[in-house]
C-alpha cells in the first residue's frame, strides 16, 4: 500500500507573490508535504494483508487412554495415518476428551474417567493439531487438582487450548489467529456435564473450570464479544446424546442462537457417532464428530469418523470436504477407493435429520 500524505492547506497570501526569494508554485497536484523519512511527523503505516480463502479441518473426540497410551511415546505417529490430512489444513482441531495429569483423585462415581501426560500435547502439535478444546465432560476427570495439572501443562507447553480456564474469563477466551489475513477467533464450550459435576465444573468469575454452554448468557456473550473483532468466529462444542444420530433438543435449540450472535461456523462431538453437517442459513454447523483417536470402537458404528475440512473466506464458508476413515487400532486410517466414495455418500445423508442445507 502506498502512503498518501494530507496537502497542507494554501494560505493565498499576496506577500508571498511579491516576495522575489520565494520560489514558483507548483501545480496543486504537485504541491504535496513529503517530511523527510526520520521525522517524527512520518508516520509509517503497515500494509493490510489481503484475505484470501483458508482451511481449517476438525477431528472428533481424542484420548490417550489404554492401547493409546504408548503411541505418545512416537508423538510423530501418535495420531496415526490421519496426521497427513491434518496437516493439509491452514488449521486443524480436535476435541481433547481427558484430563492432562498423571496424579489427582478421580471424579468419584464416575464410571470412565480420562487422563493423559503432558506430551500429549507434543504428539497433537506433531500430528498437526494447532489447537484443542477441553470443554467436555471428561476435561475434569480428576476434579480440582487434575485442573490444576492440566493448566500448568497448557501454560509450560504453550499448546492453544480453548475451554479451560483458572476462571470463566479464560475458559470462554478465543484462540486468535490471523490465516490468510482472515482473524480467526475460536472459542470451545461444553453442554455436556454429568448432573452431579455442573457446580464444580463450570468456571465462575472467581472459580476455574470448564466454559459451560449450559450458561448460555456466558457462551453467546463471549461470542459476540468475538465478533467484534474477528472475520471468522468459530464455536466448537461438546453436544449430542450418545448413540443418537439425530440432534438433540438442546442442539437445535442452541445452534441457531449462536449464530444469531454472530457465529460461522459451530461445530462438535459426543455422541461416539457421526451425526450429519450442512448450513442453517449462511453459518455452517456439525452436530457430530463422534470418536477420532479412541481406544473403543466397532467397524459398523462407533469406528466411522472422519476430517471435516472447512474452506472459508471472511464470513463465508465456500467449501466441505468429508474424508472418511476408520478407527483400527485406536487411530483413524483413511478411507480409500468405492469404500471412501461409499462413506461420503453416507455421511451426506446423515443431514436428512438435522434441518441443514447442503448449500447456504
């Protein structure tokens, strides 16, 4: 961009034409004040990136639990043969679905609880992952202590995570980056939380805990705070009813409030299944991811997941692209010949339910 200076204004002195040192005017168009490089009054103005399209893809639900365990050990192939497709992407998220501590107390009563070290944020930034949410009904698996590790983990590893938080402030705080000259703002958030774990769990203006979409006044003001400045505003959340394949209620009641308030794209998981995507009027919105790298799954329902990739520019979501795999030994492996023709088909057909679009 070029830098276009102000004209000073033409005092129209006659004094100044009889003076015989004053030199001859130039031409208005000509008569332009151009102070010198290192003065003070040159103000140097940084040239605005042009927005261009970007990709950003989602992953479904991550653990590292079990067989899974090990593979942090190789963080380069710890998310399996889906990292390439990851790493095509502008961007690439997933859903963390565990606690990131190697000590606490498990949440008493529960029936799974989730943790996972450290490194198992070296091993997603390896596979691609660029950022993560930890709103989910596992992120506090070992209640305030496990808290306490997992946001120490993020704060050493310097790992963008969304959803978690000393306190309500920082769990509903977007991840912001500019790809592309588009400023991308992320924010995660649960509707998801066991009954007996809402009060602990939730983060408060003076408590820390999970960003709760289940506090909705909370979540649609963090989103329209976003807006503001930002061109993309993407929410992930954590919905659905396990098994169901069909949004829920809740899901159709709260998808289209958070694009009332200014959201592009929403997006997420829970239900251990895929559920289907399209378009509620120009915002795109996913009801299920289902699992992604997960150590429980059956070829037929629970094993189907897949890349969603978003191509968008600003506001304007142009392009989905599925790319199905299936989960063997814990990890997605994608899809290839009239199998992965077949899958898409299928997970076009899932938005039959959902009362998206296929176009905007």
């Amino acid at each position: 961009m070029k830098l276009t200076r102000a004209l000073p204004v033409l005092a129209v002195a006659a004094s100044l034409a009889a003076c015989s040192s004053a030199p001859e005017r130039q031409p208005l168009s000509k008569q332009v004040a151009q102070p010198p490089s290192d003065s003070p009054t040159a103000k140097k103005v940084k040239p605005t990136p042009e927005r261009r399209p970007y990709t950003i893809s989602f992953g479904g639900d991550v653990h590292f639990e079990g067989m899974l365990r090990g593979r942090l050990g190789n963080p380069g192939t710890a998310l399996g043969p889906i990292a390439g497709v990851l790493r095509e992407s502008d961007l690439s998220m997933v859903n963390l679905e565990t606690a990131i501590t190697t000590g606490g107390t498990p949440a008493p009563g529960k029936q799974f609880t989730f943790r996972a070290p450290p490194t198992a944020f070296g091993a997603l930034k390896a596979a691609g992952v660029d950022v993560v949410s930890m709103a989910n009904n596992h992120g506090m698996d070992y209640m305030e202590s496990g808290l306490g590790d997992s946001l120490a983990a993020i704060k050493r590893s310097k790992f963008p995570v969304v959803g978690i938080g000393k306190d309500a402030a920082q769990a509903y705080k977007p991840f912001r980056k500019t790809v592309n000259g588009n400023r991308v703002a992320i924010i995660g958030a649960t509707q998801v939380l066991d009954a007996e774990f809402i009060q602990a769990w939730t983060a408060t203006p003076d408590k820390g805990g999970l960003a709760s979409a289940k506090e909705e006044a909370s979540l649609l003001r963090a989103v329209r705070q976003a807006r503001k400045g930002s061109d993309t505003v993407i929410v992930h959340l954590h919905w659905g009813t396990e098994m169901q394949k069909c949004p829920n209620a809740a899901q159709l009641s709260l998808a289209p409030k958070l694009v009332d308030a200014g959201a592009d794209v929403v997006v997420g998981g829970h239900a251990h299944i895929l559920l289907g995507s399209g378009y509620l009027d120009n915002a795109y919105v996913n009801y299920g991811m289902g699992n992604f790298v997960f150590y429980n799954s059956s070829p037929g329902t629970t094993g189907r997941t897949g890349v969603l990739t978003l191509t968008i520019n600003g506001r304007k979501v142009l392009k989905d692209r599925w790319t199905p795999a299936t989960i063997q030994g814990g990890v997605p492996v994608p899809m290839t010949g009239t199998a992965r023709t077949r899958a898409v088909t299928d997970w076009k057909a899932l938005r039959s339910c959902t009362g998206l679009a296929a176009r905007p």
